[in-house]
C-alpha cells in the first residue's frame, strides 16, 4: 500500500503558489483495508475516504470506462493491482497528472512538469474527450493561469466534442458550477475565449456568444466590438474583486445588444429591455440561484438610466430605487451601481480607454438613497391614516423632496471655492 499527493496540490507546488488542499491516490490497497486504517469511507461512483485526522481525501487507484453520453456515463474499476500510471492516464491535463510520493519523489509518466514550464495545457490522453466537463475545466484554469495557453491539439479535441455533441449532454447544475467558478478568477475574460474558440460557448449559453462580432457606437465604445466590451467588463469587476452576483451580472448585462437587427448597428436602442427578458431565459435554463439572477436581471433592465443618473430628475431617480427595491434591498443597489461602474470603466480601445474615467454616477446615486431611505414613512403613514390611499403618493413626495435637497447640498459642496484652496 502507497500513499501519493496528486493533482492540484502537486501543480501548484511546482508553480510556486499556495496549497490548498490535498488530493491522494493509494495504490495496492482495498477499501477493506482502508476502513480498518480508520479511514471513513465518502465516495458513491468509487472508492473514496476521509483520513481519520486531517479528513482530506483519499481515492483508491483506478480506471474507467465510458459507458453512456455525458459525465456521468462512467463505469470505474479499482482493484489492489491497478498502478498509479493506470490512475494517473485517466486525467485530463498534464499538469494535473503528476503525483509526489511521501519521500517526495515525483512520478511523471505525460511530461506534466514540461507542460508547466511551457505554460501550456495539454491533455493526457484521448480519454480527454470522454468528459464534457473538462472542457469547462480548461476554460475555469484559463481565467486563473493567466500566462498558460491550451495546446493546438487540445482545442482541435475539444472542438470535435463540442461538433460531436458531448457538450449537449451536460447538465445546467454542472455548467453553472463552472462558470461561476471561472468567474471568480483572476481574469474571467480568459475562460470565454477558450470556450469561444472551441465553440462550446455557443452551445451552453448562445445569447453570450453572439455579442461577438456586434458593433457599438466607437464615441463611447472604444473597443467597438461588444464581446469584446463584455471581456473588459468582467475582468474589471473581477479585478475589482467583487463578489459572484456582481460578476455574473456584468458577463450578462448587455445580452440585449445581441438580437439587435443588424441594419440598426451601432445603435441599441431598447436592448435593456430585451436584454432582461434573455437574462431571464438563461437563468431559467442554467438554474442560477436566486441572488445571481436577481442582481442580473435588474442590471440588464437599468445599467443605462444608472449610467444616465445625472441626467435624471428627482422624481425619476426615486422611480428608479422604487423598480430596484432599493428600500427593501439597498445593499443589491449598490451592487448595481458596481455592475455600472464596471460597464463604464470596461471600455478599451487602441487610443481611448475610459478604465480611470470618473464615474460620478455611483456616489450621486448613493446620496440620493440614502437620502430617501431616511424618510419616515411610518410617521407619514399615520399622518395619513384617514386618507390611506394617500399615503404611497405623500411618501414619494417626500422622498423626492429629500433626494433633491441631499444632492443640492452635494453640489454645493462639490463648488466650493474654498475647497482646495488656503
């Protein structure tokens, strides 16, 4: 029975980043064995156990054979015999096919440590194409190893799985573990194009994939291509730091401009609307959590009267916290003021680049719901209370009155000669 470090782990050591967790293969061994050890066994498909201290994982070596379409259609062997190259051979990269022993030695049988060197991700074997889901994989490593490239090779087997179907077979619960992973890495943008240039973005969200190619007014689109916007927005919002319903509603906030006739380009007019509705229907598809198609939904449908913010009357800005909720959920208005400002700053051509523009809009916005949101509606209510169907009319009323006041106080401050001056 030995005992090998695997995967993940053994990567990132030789990257030189932080560890983790550990994986571990064991090698000559039953599960029988393994449970008198102390071990607590996990695994439904195959044998996996917890270790009795520091609770990582430990998997028995072993093989499998694909059985049905899918990632699911697998059928797995393990037995005392099966050897840690047998093991090692079913992985889907290089990278993650090294193991170290417990004296530290490492075992390399696909040239993963070339690989890291090359900064390239290669497939172990045509096994590779066996499992949709590492197609998604690729891409989520992609947007967190920023200087790695996918082999020629590797695309080449990834779009025939995409041409033969296997991405078809993917479940929505599985797609969306993977894109929201990949959204949370250090450059979102990197997973898209790996999925675009295999073609599985289109098969698995099609209303992002025909951004690409649609053209937007170059006066405040630099970048003039809106998929290419759609990078720049979510690798801001990421660099950010932002949290996952931020991001997510940043990679779909401008769905809308994909189904505009083309004899219309550069013009958008109304995409905000339509581009709600498509949010909806992927959200539907993918099973997004509640949060993420919320914040999604409601930035597609105001990320523009946001970006118009000092433009808008009183009046309209309150319409605008009562369509967002904002008094009930202030803190998902300020989410969507962060999806705004991303839209904004995501703008990056070859002479022009908006990224440090100032975007006054969000501290504007949030002065006036702060300011609305300190009225008591409570005391109007009862004011009110002989003429109830009153109320909502004089609540408004009121906030508007305190909106205007909050952001004429602000301008003022905003002129003061003093202000810099001794």
């Amino acid at each position: 029975m030995k005992t090998y470090v695997v995967g993940g782990a053994v990567r990132d050591e030789l990257l030189g980043l932080p560890v983790k967790d550990h994986d571990h293969v064991v090698v000559g061994a039953t599960p029988e064995q393994m449970v008198r050890q102390g071990f607590r066994a996990v695994g439904k498909d195959f044998p996996v156990f917890l270790h009795p201290v520091t609770h990582e994982e430990y998997a028995l070596a072993r093989t499998e054979r694909k059985t049905a379409p899918g990632y699911k259609g697998f059928v797995f062997h393990t037995a005392p015999d099966v050897t840690l190259e047998q093991d090692l051979v079913r992985r889907d990269l290089t990278i993650n096919a090294i193991a170290r022993a417990e004296d530290g030695t490492l075992t390399d049988p696909f040239d993963g440590r070339g690989d890291i060197e090359r900064r390239v991700f290669r497939h172990v074997s045509d096994a590779f194409a066996e499992d949709p889901v590492r197609i998604l994989r690729v891409a989520r490593f992609a947007a967190r190893y920023t200087d790695f490239t996918v082999a020629p090779e590797t695309n080449a087997l990834m779009r025939r799985m995409v041409d033969e179907g296997e991405v078809d077979a993917l479940v929505p619960e599985r797609v969306w573990q993977e894109l929201s992973r990949g959204l949370m890495e250090k450059q979102p943008s990197r997973m898209l194009q790996v999925l675009r240039d295999c073609g599985a973005l289109a098969r698995i969200v099609p209303e992002l994939d025909r951004l690409w190619g649609v053209p937007q007014p170059e006066q405040w689109h630099p970048e003039i291509d809106t998929g290419i916007h759609l990078e720049q927005v979510v690798d801001y919002a990421a660099g950010q730091g932002y949290d996952l319903p931020v991001r997510f509603a940043a990679l779909l906030h401008d769905l809308g401009k994909g189904i505009t006739p083309a004899e219309k380009w550069p013009a958008h007019h109304g995409h905000e609307g339509l581009g709600a509705a498509l949010v909806k229907e992927v959200c539907a598809r993918l099973k997004v959590p509640t949060e993420c198609r919320d914040l999604a939904v409601l930035a597609a449908r105001e990320h523009g009267n946001v970006t118009r913010a000092l433009e808008l009357r009183c009046n309209t800005i309150v319409k605008l916290f009562e369509r967002g909720d904002a008094f009930r959920k202030p803190a998902r208005f300020l989410q969507l003021l962060q999806v705004a400002e991303s839209d904004a700053r995501g703008r990056e051509g070859r002479t022009v680049s908006f990224r440090d523009a100032p975007f006054p809009q969000r501290e504007h916005l949030e002065t006036a719901l702060g300011a609305a949101r300190a009225v008591n509606a409570g005391e109007i209510a009862q004011a009110c209370a002989e003429r109830p169907e009153r109320i909502p009319e004089m609540v408004r009323a009121a906030r508007v009155r305190a909106v205007r006041e909050a952001l004429a106080r602000q301008d003022e401050s905003d002129e003061d000669p003093s202000d810099g001056e001794g």
